[in-house]
C-alpha cells in the first residue's frame, strides 16, 4: 500500500508577461512567496508567453518530467497557461512536459495575434476545438473562475454541455472562482462528477493574493503526474481539501454597479434594466444570483468524493482588523505577519492550525482572539459585488470581549 502525503497547491497564477500583473511577478519572488504561504506547489501560468518560457527553462530544476523546482526555495511548479477563447471564456489548461508546451503553442499561434505579447493569449477558436488540442498533446483543461460575471463559461453559457458540446466528458475539473465555493457549486447537476479546484489566479506574489486559494493533494509523491491522477480521481489520488475566499469576500459575489457598487436583489436590477439608479453604471449580475438561476437543488448535493471546503481569508487582513488598520499591507500589519510567519513556519499553519494560545504568546491576545474568531465564523462579512471585494468587521457583540486596545505612548510618535 502506498505511503500518502499532502501537498498544498495553487494551480492558477500570472507572470509579470499578463495584462494587470505585478512587475514582481517572477520566478524568485513567487517561489519564495510561495514558501511564506505554505504552498508546496504552484502553477506557473502564463507558459505559452516565450520569454516566461525562457525564464521557466533556465531558473528552474526539472526534478521529473513535468515537475519544476526552484533551486533556492524548493518551491514545485508545474506547466500552466490560461486561454481565453472565441466567446471571452477563459480555460486553465495543465501541460504535462515542456515539449508539449512548445508543439501545442505551435498550433494555438496560428489562430491567435496576442501569444507573443500577452501571457493569457485569445485564441480565435471554440472551448470544444480547444480541449481537442489539449488533449492531443495530453494536456488536461478545464474552465477558468467558472462563475464570474466575465470571461467564464457560466457567463456565456447555461451549462457545461452548451460551452463544451461533444468534449465535455473530457473535462475533469472546473475552477470555483473567488465569488463562489463549493456548496453553490454542488446545486448544479451537471457537476456532480466534476473535480472542483480552488486557485487564486494571483496578479501579486505577495501573501494576500498568491495562495489566497488553494487545495491540499494527497499524493504518493510530489509530481506533475501525480496531481494529474488527483484531479482524475484515480488509484486512490484525490484532493483532500478545497481552500478558498469566503465567497461573500469576493468582488463579484452579489449582484452590484461596476461604478459606484451599490448592491441590487436580482429583481431590482432586472426592473432597472441592469442599470444603476445611482449614478447610472452598468450592474453586473453577482455570481450569487447566477447560481440561482441555474441551481437544479435548494439545497447543495455534496456526491459521495466531495472534499470540504474551508473558508479563508488572508491573514493581513485579519491582523489588520485586530490591529484596528485598514490597509492589510500598513507597516504594523506587515511587521506582526512577519513575526508570525517566522514563528510558526509559515501564513497557512497561523491562520489555520496554530493553537490559540500559542498566538496569544506570540501575537497578543487580541490579535489572537480575532484569528480564533475568524475560525469559528464569528467575524462579519460585508459582501462584495460590482468589482469590490468584501471585507469583514468585528461585530459589536465580539467587540465586547476583546481585549482593549493597547495606550498609545510618547514613544509610538517618535
């Protein structure tokens, strides 16, 4: 019998070579961010963009055919590219080797103009023509943020079948987005025997982007190969754990204006022709009211290979909340998170396992009592919508039985 371990991966990120990227978004920095988060795999994203490519050839170690690793921080990468096809719906693909990168990009440059310039290439054909080529170079595909109110498969499409036809059967994962989890999933029929990935398509190494999703692999070995038997289901392989926003946190969760955000029920913004009585923007539909819509159950049907999903959110977020900031990267949140990444190894074991008492030593107890908090559900969650994320508050009942806040002394004004 083999000897199981887990693995935390995110699976879909950017290179400084997509459009919105941060210029820190390279290997070096991604890796070692990666290590911080407590990833043990990252994807590399953006792989068809030639100099990305360059870089992925000459700073990282392949260990095993389709397995990279980073020579200094030890972080794996495996080969990653997002497409956005014909419709404006974007599909993840997984490569299996770097000559499968080169033969399959060969033959997408032929219907795209972008793939030199930008890392997440259009490609002028159909999600059933893409997942045809994907599979003819053993590459695995499934549909990017499947639920965002742009450039997804349930923006354009009603089901699977409608954005995929005769090769839908082919596709084995689908990405839940930021906006969405897996009980709003699991109302849909059609993804029942569908492998659901959680991934944070990070625009920004640092820790409140890269690996603000995840999922935990049981593996018998950290490989390309082995990920790609997870994702199947097969020989015992699986992911043991979906990890991700709570999907009110994420910026397109409930049905608001793109100006000014103001939050609409489905039926207002259908009265209002989908147009802001504010200020006159145009509402986009939340990813909330479109899984109603399309929702065959009440209730979610989690079918029997189903993992948990654990909601998160990142942990300068957190702090900063104790802490009484409002910017999660101000310099007392980004010194306590340093402290604490230090103490217990790194952002995951913090946020997640550390025991309470151990980060009121470390942290203080307010800072302590705000992540113990969190774990339990306790934390409020203003939804986001519109293009704004949301965010949490301490309720006025927690409040009360938090410590107080430190005197402020002479000393903190210099």
């Amino acid at each position: 019998m083999p000897e199981f371990q887990t693995y935390p991966a995110d699976l879909h990120i950017h290179s400084k070579y997509s459009g919105a990227t941060s210029t820190r978004m390279v290997l070096d920095t991604i890796a070692q961010q990666a290590k911080l988060k407590g990833l043990a795999f990252v994807g590399t994203g953006d792989v068809f963009h030639p100099r990305w490519f360059e870089n992925i050839k000459t700073e990282l170690e392949e260990i095993e055919e389709g397995t990279f690793e980073h020579p200094r921080y030890h972080t794996k990468f495996i080969l990653t590219v997002e497409v956005e096809d014909r419709h404006r719906v974007h599909h993840l693909i997984l490569l299996p080797c770097l000559s499968a990168v080169e033969s399959m990009r060969e033959e997408l440059a032929k219907r795209s103009n972008d793939i030199d310039a930008d890392g997440r290439a259009r490609v002028e054909l159909d999600a059933p023509a893409i997942v045809d080529i994907a599979l003819a170079h053993d590459c695995l595909v499934g549909p990017s943020h499947a639920f965002t109110p742009w450039t997804s498969m349930y923006k354009e499409f009603d089901s699977m079948r409608a954005c995929y036809g005769d090769r839908v059967n082919d596709v084995k994962f689908l990405e839940l987005g930021l906006s969405a989890d897996t009980s709003m999933a699991d109302q849909i029929e059609e993804l029942g025997d569908v492998t659901f990935l959680a991934n944070s398509d990070a625009h920004s190494p640092w820790p409140d982007k890269l690996g603000r999703e995840f999922n935990r692999f049981e593996l018998v070995a950290p490989t390309y190969a082995e990920i790609i038997k997870a994702i199947k289901r097969e020989n015992g392989r699986h992911i043991v754990l979906n990890v991700g926003f709570d999907p009110r946190l994420g910026k397109y969760h409930m049905t608001a204006c793109s100006r000014c955000y103001k939050q609409f029920t489905f039926e207002q913004a259908k009265a209002s022709r989908w147009r802001c009585d504010k200020c006159g923007g145009w509402v986009k539909k939340g990813v909330w009211d479109r899984v109603n819509e399309l929702a065959d159950y009440p209730e979610p049907r989690h079918p029997p290979h189903r993992p948990n999903y654990l909601r998160i959110a990142p942990l300068a977020e957190v702090i900063a909340l104790a802490l009484g900031e409002k910017n999660a990267h101000a310099p007392g949140v980004q010194s306590m998170w340093e402290k604490l990444v230090a103490r217990f190894g790194n952002e995951i074991e913090v946020l997640i396992d550390v025991h309470p008492e151990e980060l009121a030593n470390a942290a203080g107890a307010k800072v302590a009592a705000v992540i113990k908090a969190f774990r339990a559900g306790e934390l409020k969650v203003v939804p986001g919508g519109g293009g704004r994320y949301g965010h949490l508050e301490i309720s006025l009942e927690l409040a009360t039985t938090l410590p107080p806040k430190a005197q402020r002394t002479l000393a903190d004004f210099g």
